[in-house]
C-alpha cells in the first residue's frame, strides 16, 4: 500500500471512528425506541474499537502497542450476535432480553478463553511474534478468523429469519405500516449479507493470494461500516415507537401464546374463549367501530382498541382472528378502505385528493394505501374512482 493511500485510508478511518462516536451520542439520548437503540449504541461502540485497530494496523503501530494486537479477532464476533438481537428488539413488539440470548455471545467467550494465552503474554513475546510477517500472516487466515466469517453468515441468516417471522405477526398489533414493514431494517439486513460473502472471497483471495482481488481485503470493512451507520442514521430518523406501551404490555404467559399465533380458529381452540362470548365480543366491536370510528386514528394499536373495549389484547386478537378471518392489520385498514369508497365518491368531496381523502380515513402514507387498495379491489385507487363515477 501507497504512503499516500495509506494516508487516505486511515482517514477515512478516524473520520469514521468520530462519526460512530457521534452516532452513539444521539442513539443513547433518543427518548424513542430505547432497547433498539441502546443495541445498536452497543454495535456501534464495537465498530469504532474496530475502526480505531484497523487504523493502527494501516499505520503499522502494533509494534508500538502490542498488547492490541489479536483484538481484532475478537471483537468481530460481537457483531453477529448485536445484529441479531437488534433485529428480535424491532420486530418482537414487547421484547425484553431472556438467558437465551447469552448464548449468542458463546463464539466470542470461547474465542476470548483461546486467545487469553496471547493476551496475557508479555510485550516481548508479542513483538517478537509481530515482527515475523510470514508467521503474522499464517496466523490472521488460520482457522480462527476462517471460522469467524461463518459465524458472521449465520447470524445474518438467521436474524432474517428473525425479521421475517417476526413481521408478519406485527399485523396482530398495529394498524400502520411504518411499524409492520421495517423495509430499511430488511434492507440493511441483505445488504450486510450481501457483504459479508463478498468479504468471504476477499479474505480467501488474500489467503490464496489471488490476482486482482487479494488487494482489497481488508478494506472492504468499510462497506460494512458504512451500512452500519446507515442503520443508525435510519432508527434516529424514526418518530414512532416500535413498542406498545409497558402499561399495556400483556402478562408473560399471555404474550407467549400470541406470539405463537398468527393464523385464526384452530389455533385457538385451546384458550378457552368460547363460541358465545366471542360472539358477543365481536357484536360490541363492531358497534364500537361504527359509533367512534378509531380505525380514523393511522396509529391505532391493538392496545388502544382493547381498552375502549375494557378487554385484554389477547382476547381481542382471538376474536378479531376467529369471528372475522382476519388479523388486527387487516381488519382496522378494511374499515379504513370502506371509509375511503364512501367519503371519495361523495360530490361534496370531489375538490379533494385521493390521497387527502385516504389519509382523513386513516391511513397513514400513500404506499400503504395503494399496496392495500389493489390487494382488497383489484384495482387502483384511481381506476376504481374512474370506473364507479362512469358507472
């Protein structure tokens, strides 16, 4: 590497580690979202450890700071486990950390015990070791840092997993999209992965020394870097909370069976809500909706609905699943589609937008209004205005 390009990458590198110390200011003083936020404050922190080792390794300073050396090894293996449970905290309404999680951090324990030798080892020995390029080397792609690449794919898999099972089960409390979709949290996660197998093939490219492609490695950590970031920047930017309310959050064993729950009847047939008082239930909600209207509110929960109703939210969720075919998402935002037909094909009202008219019935953005128009009619918000008014 260039004395020049040295220089510019190391930077680029303490630019980012001020940048990431900033972020962590903001996240930990954000009122909002305060577990998602102090996860990712925590994976930030990480990052800029890292950020700060790999600018002394491009600046050739391990020899003056030995006991920093093989660090490096080790923090990477917090990442997979932080991304993870950041995930679980935004799609997992009323997340709280349980003994299960660590178990996550098992890879970096068993790292830290392994690599313990070497860290209480003294100077000498570490520049002794240092000073050996060849042997340096060996060590940096052995089996260690090989191992950790996979680790990395499997907790990006599997916080997909996370995210895609936990999103669909958010439509059993919310009635906006904004906290069903997390599109920039899906993002965010495929690009990382995205990146973590093109670090695979540069981390062999420069254990094989392959041509073309062994120069890169190790930079392309500031890929990942920047998306990191990106992420931060996107939850500071979120003005709703991704949480119910801790007054309203069901009992443990309620909240267990809910989360287990997506789909209607049969699956509740054990929780002891029979057919009569469902019945009932849902002849009050359905008045309910038809008097006071709150599905006029675009951020009505399943919280705000249950206590207008004096009832649990689970006992709601059942009714809604079983008595109407359908989940919390669905039934609020069917209501706000009949609302719509109505006040659009009023005369009085032809001075207005569509979209003015969709967001006075409830809706909380154009893209959900559309997306769930075409899915309920067939047709878009125009094509039905046009055909009707032709009619």
């Amino acid at each position: 590497m260039s004395l020049r390009f040295a220089k510019l990458v190391s930077a680029l590198l303490t630019s980012g580690i001020i940048q990431g110390l900033l972020l962590i200011l903001l996240l930990v003083k954000k009122e909002f979202n305060r577990i998602p936020n102090r996860i990712l404050s925590v994976l930030i922190l990480v990052v800029t450890a890292h950020l700060s080792l790999i600018a002394i390794d491009v600046d050739d300073l391990f020899l003056q700071y030995p006991h920093l050396s093989r660090l490096s090894w080790l923090l990477p293996l917090l990442y997979g486990p932080l991304i993870l449970l950041l995930t679980e905290s935004l799609v997992s309404v009323q997340f709280s950390f349980k003994t299960r999680h660590a178990f996550y951090f098992l890879p970096f324990v068993i790292y830290f015990f392994l690599l313990a030798p070497y860290y209480a080892s003294g100077a000498d020995f570490k520049i002794a070791y240092l000073s050996d390029q060849a042997k340096v080397k060996e060590a940096d792609f052995g089996w260690m840092n090989h191992l950790t690449n996979y680790f990395h794919l499997a907790f990006t898999s599997a916080a997909l997993i996370v995210f895609y099972s936990g999103r669909r089960k958010l439509t059993q409390y919310f009635s906006d999209s904004i906290r069903i979709n997390l599109s920039w949290l899906r993002q965010f996660l495929w690009i990382f992965l995205s990146i973590l197998l093109f670090s695979l093939l540069t981390f062999y490219s420069k254990k094989f020394e392959w041509q073309h492609l062994s120069g890169i490695y190790p930079k392309h950590f500031i890929l990942a870097v920047l998306f990191i970031y990106w992420l931060a920047y996107k939850l500071l930017q979120e003005k709703v909370k991704f949480t119910l309310p801790e007054k309203d959050s069901p009992g443990k064993q309620e909240n267990e069976e809910l989360e287990s729950k997506e789909e209607p009847q049969s699956k509740y047939s054990k929780t002891g809500l029979d057919a009569d008082t469902a019945s009932q239930i849902a002849e009050k909600l359905q008045d309910l909706m038809q008097k006071d209207r709150p599905y006029l509110d675009p951020a009505l929960t399943i919280s705000d609905l249950s206590a207008m109703l004096s009832l649990s939210k689970h006992k709601l969720s059942q009714v809604i699943n079983a008595e109407f075919d359908m989940n919390f998402y669905e039934f609020i935002n069917n209501y706000r589609l009949q609302a719509f037909k109505k006040e659009a094909l009023n005369p009085n009202n032809s001075h207005l937008s569509i979209l003015g008219i969709a967001l006075e019935c409830g809706f909380n953005s154009k893209a959900t209004f559309n997306q769930f128009f075409k899915k309920k009619e067939g047709i878009t918000p125009s094509e039905f205005l046009k055909s009707s008014r032709v009619g």
